[in-house]
C-alpha cells in the first residue's frame, strides 16, 4: 500500500456551500467542492508559509499589499484560459503559494495579462469580470473565494482527492511547524492541515487525529545537523535516545514516539513506506530486541517537511503504524536553491562536525521539476570516559582497605585514559533526488535517495591482565604488552529509489501506481584487535617465538554483513461522490534479509575444537593454553549463521469518510494483510471529529493494529560478546548466543514462530481556537499492546535441564531468544499552544508542546508447550529488560520555543525539558530532570546571503552521574602508599541510556547562500 500525498503542486480541498449561493452555484449546492492548492516549489514559499513574517493585516485585491512581495513590479505572460490554469499559472510566474478551488475556479474564464504588473494588480486584471475575489492573509498567503462567502458558507471541508499516507498540509504552519497558522481575521478562511486518513485532510478544527507538520524552517532553526536530533528537539513526542559501547547501536541509534518501541513506528518517504535498518539492537540500550529506521540516512537539507501523525495507523497503512506515522516530504522546487556550510564544536574541544549542503532545483520543460540535493558531514568522536582505576598488569595486591597495590611496575605509569565513550567518529555522503512531470492527463514522479555513512566506535579495553582476550605468550608477557582499544568500523550504504504514475478522471476519481526500491546494509569490519585463540595457534601449532607472534597476529578483521531490503507494488484508487469519499488500493510486497559471513579470523576459536581445548598441558606452566576465539571487541559470523531468507505480503484496503450531519464527520477504514509465515490480520479504524462551534471541536479514533515480526526478528543470529553486571555488581564479558526461532536449538526447547503483535489504539481530543493568534489542542491517548516481541534474558545453564542440554548441543554457554512474552499498555497526553503576535518592532511566534507517556509491562509469559515454560519467567525476561521497556525513555517531554524576526534579523530560543527516567543495570538509579536552552541567531547580510551563530544545550548541562553499572574502578597505590589512580570507572554517565547525550555545549557558525 502507498501512502498518497497532497503534492505541493495539486492539492484538493472539497468545500460545502451554503444553499443561499446563486443559480450558477446552486448546480453544485451540497456538493463537495474539490479545492486545488498549488504551492510553488521555491524557497520564497518556505518563508511565506514556514516563518509567518508577512504583515498580519487582510486585504482584498482593490487594496495596496502592505508586504513586499506583493507589491513589487512583477513581468506576466498569461493567456486567456480557463481560472483554475490561469491561477497555475500565476503562481508558476510570481513565485507565491495560491489557494483555490478548482472546482469553482474552472467555471469562469480569466483574462489575458501581460506586461509588468504588482501581484496584486495582475490578480485583479487576471480575474476581472468573474464573482472571484483575493485576500492576503496574515502569513501573506493568497486565497481565492467568491466574493459573497463568509466564515459561514465554508465550515465544511473536505478532501478530495483519497490519499493513501499521511496527507501534507502545506500551508499556515507555525514557526515550529506544529499546528497551521490562524487565517484570515474578517472571513476566517479555514485552515488546511494533514490528517491520519487515506480521505481526510481540512482545518485544524477538522483533524480527527493529532498531526505535527514540521517545516524545513523548523528543522534548521534547531541548529542540529541530524534528522534525528531535529526531530527530537521540536517534537516532543519522539526520542532519539544515545547509549555508548553499544556495538552497531553506537552507530545507528534508535528512533521511537510515544515512548513504544523503535519498529513499532512507520516511517515514509513522499508517502512511500521506507525500509528499515538492517541493524537489531541485541545489547542493552533503548530498543533493545528491535529493529527500526535509519533517520539520518536522509539529508536535512533535502526535506521540505517531516509529518508526524501521532495516532495508531495500522489499519490505513499496514504493520508498524502503531505508535504513529511519519512522513518525510523531499524538496520539489523546480528553480531555485541553496548551498550551506555549518562547523562546531562541543565545549570540551572536541566532536567537531562539518556539515556542507547544496540543493538546486531544475525546470523540465514547462512541465516538470528535478530536485536534487547534495551532503557532506564529518563529525569527529567525542569521549566522556572517566579513568581506568583497576589493575592493568598482573602482579596487583588488595589491601584491607580495598585499595590495590601496584606489583609491575608498568602499573606505575600505565595510561589511565584507555576508554572512548561518546559519539562515534562519523563521515557520511548523502544524495538525493525527487522529480516529477506532467505526463498526459496525470504525472510520472519518483525519486532517489542514496546514502553512505563510515562511523567508528570504541569496544572496551583489553588491558594486559587479561588471559582470554590477551593472552600471555611464552615470554610470560602479554600478547599485546600495554594492552589495546578494539574499534568498531560500520559502512552503512542506504538506498531507495520509486517511480510512480497517477491520474486524475472527469468524475472526481484518480488512479496511482507506484513501484518503491529500498535497501539498508551494515558492514562491520574489527580493528586495533586480535584472535585471542590465533596467538595460541601461532606459538603451538606454528612454533613462531612470542615477538614473531606480536609482528605477525592481524590486527584488523572483517566481521560480517546484513542486508535488509523491501520491494513494494502499491495500486490505488480514490473516487469521491456526492457526500462522501471513498478509497481502495492493494500492495504487494517483498521482504529480504541477509547475514553475510565475515573472515575466518574473525570467528574462529583456533585453539578449541568441539569444546575441548586442544594445547591443553603445552604451555610448560608459561602462558595461555586456552584464549578466546573470534575478533576481540566484536566477533565474526561464521558461514553456518548466513541468512538468505525472503518473505511476501499482500494486502487490500477500503478506506471511506463522509459528514454524517453539519460539522460531524466520520471516516473509516479497513485493511486485510497475509504474510507469510504468520498468516492473515484484519484491522480497523473508525475516526470522528466533531465542531462543537467555530473554535472547538472534539476529535477522537478508535483502531485495531498489528506489527508483523521483522525480519531480523525472524533470522538474526550470532555470538557476541557483551558485557554484563553480575550477581556481585562486577562488569564481565559474556559470550552470548542469539539463537532465530527455526534454529535447531530454539525447535529442541519447542521455541515456536514468532506471531505479529496485536494493539488496540484509543485517542481522545480538543481543538480550541482561543483567538485568532492563539490555538490550544490536548490529546489522550492508550495502547494496548498484546503478544509483544521482546528478546529474552541471557540464558545461561543451570535453568533447567532441557535448556541445559540444548545449550550443550550447540556448544553455547548462553543464549537469547526472541520470544511473544510480554503485554503492555501505554497511557499519555499530548498538548500544543501556540501564539503568534506582533512585539518589539518585529513578529513572535511562540509554541509550547509537551507529551507525557506511560508503558507498563502488564503480563510476562513463556511460550507455551516449551521447555521455558518450566523456567521462572522472572529468569526469561530480566528486571533490566521490563525496565528497558518501562523506565528507560523520560516519561515527559516539554519544550517552550520562541521565534522572533525583525527585519534581516531571526532569533529562535527552545527550551527543552526532559523528565526523569530510571536505568535497571545492576542497580537500579533514577535520572533527574534536565531543561537544555538552544539558541540560533541568523543575519541576512544581502538578500541572498546569510550567517549564522548559535548553541545547542547553551549553558552545558550534563545527565547525573552514573552510580550504576560501572567498570575499571578502584584504587592504586604504590609501595609507598602514594596514590597512583583513583576512579569510580570508566562510565562518569550511562552508557544505557541517555536521552540527550552526555556530549554537553555544542557551539556552530554557519553560511548560507541562496540562489
């Protein structure tokens, strides 16, 4: 199924007329009228509908324009025609956003203009002689109506045109893109906004669901150079939580909304659904046991808007619509654009980023556009690791007192900064492309988007006083003398391309077909590393003297690779009749998985063949017999965990809205998907909104929804190291197996396939327009989620017997399983104000937005029939896995902005408040709340030209302390009782979770050239 956009070019809006309009319009009296937005595609549009900085005032064509725009002198060359081309027209040739209706506007016949003419002038020769009249509203926007309609004669609006996503409103978005702007003052023209239907799309008093549109403007105005972080700062109800030594996690982080879990948001490209991330989070951060979608795969400077719909989607748009919908919008300017650079710092010195961007839109033809836009950012690491306090040599004594006595003297001068935690070192490339064309009586569109993204990350340190990663060699030394940092190298390559045709008929009916290409692949190759095991090899096996073995152990290894790719065919149908609207559409879909297998260093034991040591008693008592196999810091896959592995989906919906009586309207709709594998699902959603008067109204929806398991969930598998709080509160290593569903030992325990988990979705909400500058909605929102997939403990022998011995047959010491375990329910509100006003020579937009969410964790359960059914399930599902989905991610967020321009002047101020939130790991430690202050002032230097200065998290406000879960602590005194090294560990901040970073003040300058 595709998700059809409004397009900026055609958008369609139905409006009731009253039967008081005359004959010429009685013809379509209780009618829906299509209405036709054209919204030009050039930057000059951005500033008209994204900054609000036009006069507030209303005119109609026979008064002067009080903008600039508006008044200067304007070269026209339009034909006599039909309104509705004519208005296209004009828009194409002043540059302006027009609304229309169509429907009305092709009933009469414009003028001919030509010559230089004010935009205003023109409008008035252009429609001389017709019932058409303009206003100018208080963002600057021109509005055609008839001349004799009021706020009165329009309260119903209406799509029409049945769109098959989340459908844009273009127009009237505030200063952080989060309600439309107010309209006209005298007639009160209604607002035009997105909705969560395939038919719905109207005012803001209109809505039946909560909608987000964040502008292109918005996002920059954030100062942040990735989509994630933008998003997170203005919406509040999205998280884009940092966690540290979190092996791929480090490099492509998760994405939630509503506090739910990573996949369990649907994420589209011009309304095309995006593929995911081949990553799982496997380790203990935020998502864990999930798979969701790269948000900075896609350039900033390449999108025109990001809608966020918050409501359960899933019977509109298919699995993952659980949490809410969003959609990326790409930049469709056919003229124009734009080049930037962006370079800052954080206030320790480190993590410099340089961001270039270039954007150029191209006419083709009279006809058509291709956009097109260019990045490049390099980010370096940051490090907020604390100092190695624990012995790094053997030969270490503890004191009564707990402190360490230093026995090499190596210890005495060891380096203590032997940890990098924080943002992985980042250089990525990113090209996209969006272009469409008029073709016959519709448009051929699609677009390309292409990413690659190089990042490196630290693992922990392997220190010299460690037998299995560094083992000692016949010279009674390390393998490895001071020890050694392993870094985790990700090649992240993204790429989708679509192509699509739609087509609008005579009857007020379009068809759309659409192909959409998406793949994500992760490569991670191991360096600054060694086979524990190989070093072994090499002194046994190949009798080479411990400095041999030093030149001659490869230190770097390719780990292995996956690939995630979705192919989609989405056909669909809208037609709208007299009184309600109606669509249907069928997708087909493919989904492929693969883990390709890394080099044979990087797996392998070398020194152990089916669990038995093979240079047991050869040492001679001087060094290791035994070491770990595999790449230290981040193990290989061996050719026995490759995956191939495909899946296919159909799926058909209906989808319907009508006003039932004056100012109710409800919509429904209903979509039957069959996977294979788990079979069919039926889901629904009814949705109303209700317009108690001209400025409130009540809106509500009530939905079924599913999530069909990923295919990661289904195939991933492998052994990795991670490190774990044991029952004494000490951080040790663990070799863990991830074991997929169909595997021999998941089918010996009677695992059985994992089954889609199932939501029930309920929102209630009000719309209150207070004045006309200032607008106020609250949300309610609940989900139920049954059957959830969440990946198990580490499971280790001693459980129970059967366990045990399937643990024993694959040769494993731990294992997890992804597992239907778990029902939660989340409860939250949401609430948006916004008040735009004129003050202190200039205009001031102000938004305050906030989300409070709640998921608890209301039933845990092992499969049944299974040999885990005999097992605790407290010992299946960890208190640190019900907290990761309970407590990890702050249960409110509020942010308080404030948008001030003054002629080449623009200031932004965001407060950003985020609450507590508590990590179970090892202990259990509750973070306080934390406000950051962003700040970004631009100066427009020419028209064209403008720079900028600005700072994220402006007074360096950092997370708590970390208290729990901590490593390398401990102190070191020498033989004189002289402190060598005192630390708490190497973590001063989680590493788990840490919902703003623990990076502190990040300073930017910045250029921008528009063209």
């Amino acid at each position: 199924m595709q998700i059809k956009l409004m397009l900026d070019k055609v958008a369609s809006i139905k409006i009731e007329r009253k039967k008081n309009i005359k004959k010429k319009k009685q013809s379509h009296r209780g009618f829906l009228f299509v209405s036709c937005l054209y919204k030009l595609r050039s930057n000059q549009t951005h500033l008209l509908s994204g900054f609000s900085v036009l006069a507030p005032a209303i005119f109609s064509l026979s008064v002067q324009a009080a903008t600039q725009t508006t008044g200067q002198m304007v070269q026209f060359d339009i034909k006599a025609q039909r309104a509705d081309k004519a208005l296209i027209e004009y828009a194409k040739q002043t540059e302006q956003t027009v609304v229309f209706s169509y429907e009305l506007a092709k009933q009469y016949d414009a003028n001919s203009v030509y010559g230089f003419y004010t935009q205003l002038d023109a409008l008035e020769a252009l429609l001389g002689g017709t019932e058409l009249d303009a206003v100018v509203d208080q963002n600057g926007l021109l509005s055609i109506k008839l001349k004799q309609i009021n706020r009165n004669d329009n309260n119903m609006m209406k799509l029409s045109a049945v769109s098959a996503a989340v459908l844009p409103a273009l127009l009237a978005v505030n200063s952080q893109g989060v309600n439309a702007a107010e309209e006209v003052a005298q007639e009160k023209i209604e607002k035009i906004a997105i909705v969560g239907s395939r038919v719905a799309g109207r005012s803001v008093e209109d809505l039946p669901v909560p909608v987000d549109i964040l502008s292109a403007e918005a996002l920059e105005n954030t100062g942040q150079t990735e989509v994630g972080r933008m998003l997170q700062s203005i919406a509040p109800s999205f998280n884009f939580s940092s966690s540290a030594i979190s092996d791929g996690t480090d490099a492509l982080r998760p994405a939630t909304l509503r506090g739910l879990g990573p996949d369990q948001t649907l994420v589209l490209i011009n309304g095309k659904r995006r593929h995911q991330a081949s990553i799982i989070h496997i380790n203990g951060s935020v998502g864990r046991g999930t798979a969701g979608t790269d948000m900075n795969a896609i350039p900033a400077s390449a999108i025109k808007r990001i809608e966020v719909l918050r409501d359960g989607a899933a019977a509109q748009y298919g699995s993952d619509a659980i949490a809410g919908v969003i959609n990326i919008v790409l930049k469709d300017g056919s003229e124009g654009g734009k080049a930037a650079i962006n370079y800052g710092q954080y206030s320790e010195g480190d993590g410099e980023t340089i961001n270039l961007d270039f954007n150029k839109g191209f006419a083709l033809g009279d006809d058509g556009y291709l956009n097109t836009t260019i990045n490049y950012r390099d980010r370096a690491p940051t490090n907020r690791a604390g100092l190695h306090g624990s012995c790094q040599f053997y030969g270490c004594t503890e004191l009564s007192d707990g402190t360490l006595l230093a026995g090499d003297p190596r210890e005495l001068t060891a380096d203590r900064d032997t940890f990098r935690i924080g943002d992985a070192d980042s250089q990525q490339f990113g090209l996209t492309i969006n272009t469409g064309y008029e073709l016959g009586d519709g448009e051929l569109y699609g677009f390309i988007t292409y990413s690659t993204r190089e990042n490196e990350s630290a693992a922990f340190f392997r220190h010299n006083a460690n037998a299995g990663g560094n083992p000692v060699l016949q010279d009674n030394d390390a393998t490895i003398p001071l020890g050694f940092l392993p870094k985790i190298n990700t090649t992240i390559d993204d790429i989708s391309y679509n192509f699509g045709y739609k087509t609008e008929f005579d009857n007020d009916a379009s068809l759309d077909l659409s192909y959409t290409y998406g793949e994500n692949s992760i490569d991670y190759t191991t360096s600054d590393t060694i086979n524990a095991s190989y070093a072994n090899f090499l002194r046994y096996d190949q009798g080479l003297s411990a400095a041999d073995i030093r030149t001659t152990i490869p230190r770097e290894a390719y780990a292995y690779g996956m690939e995630l790719s979705l192919q989609t065919i989405n056909i669909d149908f809208t037609q709208n009749f007299d009184d309600y609207s109606l669509a249907m559409g069928a997708e087909i879909r493919t989904d492929e998985y693969r883990i390709l297998e890394g080099n044979e260093f990087a797996y392998r034991d070398y020194d152990t063949l089916n669990g038995v040591s093979i240079y047991s008693g050869l040492s001679g008592g001087v060094g290791s017999e035994d070491a770990s196999g595999g790449s230290q810091g981040f193990g290989g896959s061996s050719p026995a965990s490759s995956v191939d592995e495909s899946r296919d989906v159909i799926s058909f919906y209906v989808d319907a809205e009508s006003y039932v009586i004056e100012d109710v309207i409800l919509s429904g709709a209903l979509r039957y998907d069959n996977y294979k594998g788990f079979g069919d699902t039926v889901n629904f959603k009814l949705a109303g909104n209700w317009s108690i008067t001209d400025d409130i109204s009540l809106r509500g929806a009530l939905s079924s929804g599913f999530r069909a398991p990923s295919m990661q969930q289904l195939y991933f598998n492998n052994v990795s190291t991670q490190f774990v709080v044991d029952t004494n509160g000490n951080l040790v290593a663990e070799e863990v197996g991830t074991f997929r569903n169909d595997s021999t030992l998941a089918q010996s325990l009677g695992i059985p396939k994992l089954k889609e988990e199932k939501s029930q979705n309920r929102s209630l909400g009000i719309v209150y327009n207070v004045t006309d500058n200032i607008n106020v909605t609250v949300d309610y929102y609940s989900i139920d989620i049954d059957d959830r997939i969440v990946i198990s403990d580490r499971l280790g022998k001693g459980l129970s017997t059967s366990l045990d011995a399937a643990l024993n047959s694959a040769g494993a010491g731990v294992g997890q399983f992804f597992l239907n375990g778990a029902d939660t329910e989340t409860r939250g509100v949401d609430f948006v104000a916004t008040w735009n006003t004129e003050g202190l020579g200039g205009t001031l937009d102000f938004t305050l937005a906030a989300n409070f969410t709640k998921t608890d964790v209301v039933s845990l359960f092992s499969p049944a029939g299974s040999s885990l059914e005999t097992v605790k399930v407290e010992d299946i599902f960890s208190a640190e896995d019900i907290s990761i989905i309970e407590e990890w991610q702050p249960e409110d967020r509020i942010n308080l902005s404030a948008l001030y321009q003054r002629d080449d002047w623009t200031v932004n101020l965001s407060l950003n408040r985020f609450g507590e939130y508590t990590v179970e790991d090892g202990g259990r430690q509750t973070y306080g709340a934390e406000i950051l202050t962003d700040v970004k002032v631009n100066y427009f230097v020419t028209e064209d030209l403008s720079v900028n200065i600005g700072a994220n998290n402006l007074f360096d406000v950092y997370p708590d302390k970390n208290e729990i879960g901590n490593s390398r602590s401990g102190t070191i005194v020498d033989a004189s009782g002289n402190t060598v090294i005192s630390s708490s560990g190497v973590f001063d901040y989680s590493r788990r979770s840490a919902p703003f970073g623990f990076n502190g003040a990040y300073y930017y300058v910045g250029a921008e050239y528009r063209f």
